[in-house]
C-alpha cells in the first residue's frame, strides 16, 4: 500500500511583535549621552543627575554660576528619534528640535543672548561656549548642523533657567519660544522647592513634589502643557 501524503500546507506562524515606541517628549530634551558640570568640577552625565545637583550656569549678565536641578520636566530612558546635532569649537550637542538654545547676538561686547529653537539654527550662527577654567563666556562660530538619530530624552529645570550642556549654553525650556515667559511660569514651582527646603531644615521633613518621574513628563509642566493648549499658546 502506498503511503499517503498530506496535501494541506502547514499553519502559517504568527507575524512577529514588536515592542510599543516609546512617546517621544514632551519637553525639548537633551540626549542620554550629554554632560554637566557639578560644583565640585566633576563632570555627569545628564541622565544620572538628580534634585539638589548644583550643575554649571549662566545668569542674565553673562556670569558663570552653579545652578540648583530643581525638577526633572521629562525623562524618556528609551526614546530613539531625531536630534539637532550642533557643532561649534570642537564642542558637539544634540538636543530635541523643540529645545531653546541661545544664539549669540551680533554686539560681541555684551551678553545679548537670543533664544530660537533648536531645529532653527543654522551653520554660520554664534553659540555661547562656556570654559569653567577661565570663566569666561566665548561666542564661537557653528561649524556644523544636521539632523542625527539618538536615544534617551532628558530635561532637567535649573533655579536660574539656564543649563551648560557639553560646554555649550542652553535654555532649560522648550515649546514656548520665550525663555522668560517659561521661567515665570515655572515659579510657583520653584517657590515650592524653596519652602520644600526650609521645612527639611527646620524640621526634617519635606514634602513630595513629584520632581524626579522615572519616566515621562512631570505633573507641573503637564499642566502648563494643557493650560497652553486650551489657550492655544501652542
């Protein structure tokens, strides 16, 4: 007897799964891989600072100083999409499109930063290079600008609003294309940090503020984002 043969074709495998995207920020962010300066000269990178870090600065006339992180706006550990690398002096940034970065006016006597964002800056434009060594605040030509695939989104909130990131100045705000609309917004937060660290001193304890999320954007720039959105601010 002839053996008998199937003729019906086996059942086909379930296409693959893939794994959820992680969202993209909210906040203009900077990479996983960009630096800071503590108080004490060492040098962390951005993903690993916390509430309390004392990071390098610049105040509104140009002067260094070490700014206390206040909140962190948005983490997104695993985020891969595109940055805005900008070269400038040997310096290297990539940070979000949406992220404020101060360009350099045209005075090179005074500190007379502009905010645009990122995804605006162009190559012949100045960026304020930053040298904890000297002290000083140096406008250096941008070399180079394009667009680069990176991963990790951090956007941590200084007292004074401002940030060096990998030796270059940048705001610590994004979306809203006025820095000083941003830092007042963000006041009664920080007046919240101020009371949240007298009550640690006078009588060790404090309240929680919700200022590190493991992941995602923060309870405070969450409304801001829906307040501005009824408004249509942006």
């Amino acid at each position: 007897m002839e053996a008998a043969y199937s003729l019906s074709k086996p059942p086909t495998p379930p296409p693959p799964t893939e794994s959820p995207s992680p969202e993209p920020p909210e906040e203009g962010c900077f990479s996983a891989k960009a630096t800071v300066q503590l108080e004490d000269g060492s040098f962390k990178l951005i993903k690993d600072v916390g509430i309390k870090d004392k990071v390098l600065a610049v105040d509104k006339r140009g002067k260094q100083l070490f700014s206390e992180i206040v909140l962190l706006m948005d983490v997104v550990p695993d985020y891969v999409g595109e940055f805005v690398a900008i070269e400038a002096g040997g310096r290297h940034l990539h940070l979000t499109p949406a992220h404020l970065l101060f360009i350099a006016g045209s005075d090179s006597s005074s500190f007379d930063p502009v905010s645009i964002f990122a995804g605006q800056v162009k190559k012949g434009q100045y960026v304020h290079v930053v040298e904890p060594v000297n002290g000083g605040v140096e406008k250096v030509r941008i070399e180079r600008v394009c667009r680069v695939q990176d991963h990790g989104a951090y956007a941590p909130l200084t007292e004074e609003g401002t940030i060096v990131v990998d030796n270059i100045l940048a705001s610590c705000y994004a979306v809203f294309s006025n820095p000083k609309v941003a830092h007042w917004s963000l006041a009664p937060f920080r007046w919240l940090h101020s009371m949240n660290k007298t009550l640690e001193y006078f009588i060790n304890a404090s309240l929680n503020l919700g200022q590190d999320p493991k992941c995602g954007i923060a309870w405070y720039p969450s409304i801001l984002h829906q307040i501005a959105e009824v408004l249509y601010i942006v």
